[in-house]
C-alpha cells in the first residue's frame, strides 16, 4: 500500500527501500527536524522519543532524506495539521513551483 502526505511545503511518500548509501542521523534537542521554515523558524519534526531513524544522502549538493518508522510517529509543525505517519520507509521531498516564465522550479517556502 502506498501512501503520500502533504503538510505544507513538505512531501512524504512511502518507498520500497531506503538507499544503502545513505547516513543515519541522530536526532537534534526538537527530534527529527525534516524542513525549517526560512522566516519563521518553524519546523516540520517528529519527537526523538518516537522509534524512528532518519537518513540522509548528498549527491552534487542535493540532499535526500529519507524515515524508517517502526511505529506510528506524528509529525508536527507549528502552522499545520499534525498527521501520524504508519509504520514504513518513507522519503522526504520539497514541494517545487515551476515559473514558466522564467522557465526554472524553486522551492516552496513555507
């Protein structure tokens, strides 16, 4: 079963496998913080005290993180729904919005 979460500019969707390449993270003093808000310092995390691990891989600068959840956690951020995300292998994506006009994606900022 797949499954796809949107809270705000954050995008996770449900994977088969996480990468072997990729580097586990520990978890900061606020959790697992998966986007910062770039004005108002607000974040999408989930609670450390959660069993879940986060990894992360960098190619030519681009990050990619990815979750292992081993039981229900809850994502929370200080403008959005919270949502609980099932058990599962997860990886974390960015909204983009594409200007046409100057023909290039950005980065939504939420």
């Amino acid at each position: 079963m797949s499954f796809l979460l949107q809270q705000g500019d954050v995008l996770i969707e449900s994977i088969d496998s996480i990468p072997k390449k990729a580097l586990k993270k520990e978890a900061g003093k606020k959790g697992f913080i998966l986007a910062e808000g770039e004005t108002t310092g607000h974040a999408h995390r989930i609670s450390a005290d959660t069993d879940v691990e986060l990894f992360q891989t960098e190619i030519d600068k681009i990050i990619s993180m990815y979750l292992d959840v081993k039981e229900p956690a809850t994502i929370t951020h200080e403008e959005h729904k919270h949502f609980v995300i099932p058990p599962g292998k997860y990886t974390i994506r960015q909204v983009r919005e594409y200007d046409h006009f100057l023909e290039e994606a950005n980065k939504v900022k939420d």
